[in-house]
C-alpha cells in the first residue's frame, strides 16, 4: 500500500513538473508511456500571428521614433531584418506562406493602402510597419531588395547595412540620380571656380595664409558694408568646412537652374497659349 502511495505521488510529481515547464510536445500519463503532442498546424493561427506580427512591427516602430532608441541605428536595423525574415517567410509555396501573404493584403486593405500591381512585397511589407512617409518607405525598400540582390539571409542583413554606412549611404549608392557629400562638392567647386568677382590682397591676408599652398581653395569670413565693400575677417583652410560650403553651392546652384528651367516652361507655355489666342481671333 505505501509502494501504491510512493508510485502515484511519482506520477503526479512528473505531470506537475511537465504542466510548470510548458512543454506541450510530451505529456506524461503513465510511469512508462508517453504521448507525443501533434504540432500546431491550424492555418486560422498561423493567419492571425502573421497579422499580429505586423503590427507588433509596427508597434517596434513607433517605440524606436518616440522612445529613448529613436537615435539608434542599430535598433533601426534590426528592425528591417524583421521585417526582411517577414518577407522570406512568405517566400514558398506551402499553405502557411500562401496564408501569410492573404493576411499581408488583408492588412494592407484594412489600412487602405494602394500599390502598383508591380509593387514588391517586400515594399508592402516596409510600409506596413512604418507608415506612409513615401521617401522612408522608398529607402528602407531599396535597402532591403538590395539585400536581397545579395541573397542575404535575415541575420546578416543588420550587419550588411551597418558595413555600407548605413540606409542612407546604400540608397545614394544605388540610385543614378542621388549625390554623396563628395560629389556635391566637386560639383560645387566646378561652379564656384567659374566665376572671379573680385581680386583681394593684402600684406595681412599675405602672412595669415601659406603661400606654399597656391591653388588651394579657403573659406572667407567677410562683412558686408553699406557702401557695398567687403571686410575679410578670418580665412578658413578647413577641408571640412570647405567641402560643406561647396556642396552648398552645388545646392543653390542646382536650385537655380531648377528654376530658371521651370520659368521658362512656363514662359513657353504663356506663349502657346497667346499664340493659340491670337490664332483663334483671327480665324
């Protein structure tokens, strides 16, 4: 009778343990037997944590703006490789990834955002999670495709675009329009270097600078007078500082021209216009 008690209490000390371990893949129910537990295939559960998924997602995000993490980049990262892995997952053509893409559109039609038929998932997906800035969304896709490109798996991507300087960095370096700070400042330089408004010297200009550095570019500080003259007050070599106010020449340079060629559009179309009038009165 006491062996009877020891045994049952054995039994019931092993269910308790399974029951606080919360392992569902074996449940004890004899000294000897086990049963093994069926894995969890329902597709209504894998429908539902998709669409959970996605909006913790998106729910990481609005921490990682509003919060302490909103300077990190890593945490940044990290994020898109969720979203990344999110996108591989989706990638087949088993019943699970097929339920997982229908609670992709179901997601984005609650949000009723509209894409091109040509629309890669993995642009949907970007915008689902942080919202509909065009430009970040834009980025943030370009990145990851770009990843893709590479056949990158979802742990290597935050590391990808850490050692290419960062989203911003890899977005310039794929689009054939977009300019690094570099660049801009050649371009600045070419601009700036085609225009001479005036000769200035002086003995005190003479001995702040290196006269064994001539060609070279430097920064003027200068206050304008009332009589339209100018007083030099510092001279600046610094190749930082230099590169910034080139680029910002390239800057207003290009914003200039931008202009110049919108006007004349519109001056062009002024003048179709009156011709087209003059045209139609004579008639």
């Amino acid at each position: 009778m006491q062996t009877q008690v020891q045994t049952q209490a054995s039994v019931n000390t092993t269910n308790a343990t399974a029951a606080s371990n919360d392992t569902p893949a074996t449940i004890a129910v004899g000294l000897n037997d086990t049963v093994q537990a069926a894995p969890a295939t329902n597709t209504a559960t894998t429908v539902m944590s998709t669409y959970k998924r996605i909006e913790q997602l998106a729910i990481d995000r609005e921490v990682w703006e509003q919060g302490a993490l909103r300077t990190s980049n890593e945490q940044l990262y990290a994020l898109l490789a969720k979203c990344y892995a999110l996108y591989g997952e989706m990638c087949s053509g088993s019943a699970i990834a097929k339920a997982m893409r229908a609670e992709l559109e179901d997601f984005i039609g609650k949000k009723a955002y509209r894409f091109l038929e040509s629309t890669h998932t993995l642009t949907k997906i970007v915008k689902c999670v942080f919202g509909v800035d065009r430009r970040r969304v834009s980025t943030y896709s370009l990145v990851l495709r770009e990843a893709l490109t590479q056949k990158l798996t979802a742990d290597q991507v935050a590391a990808f675009i850490a050692s290419n300087g960062g989203v911003e960095e890899i977005r310039r370096s794929k689009s054939a329009t977009a300019k690094t700070p570099k660049q801009k400042a050649e371009l600045g330089r070419e601009a700036v270097c085609s225009n001479q408004l005036a000769v200035i010297s002086s003995d005190k200009i003479a001995e702040s600078i290196d006269l064994a550095n001539v060609g070279s570019d430097l920064i003027a500080i200068v206050t304008q007078q009332a009589d339209g003259s100018l007083i030099v007050r510092k001279l600046i070599s610094s190749k930082s500082v230099l590169n910034a106010a080139l680029a910002c020449a390239y800057s207003a340079s290009k914003a200039v021209v931008q202009t110049d060629i919108k006007n004349n559009e519109a001056a062009n179309d002024d003048k179709v216009r009156d011709d087209q009038i003059q045209k139609t009165a004579a008639m």
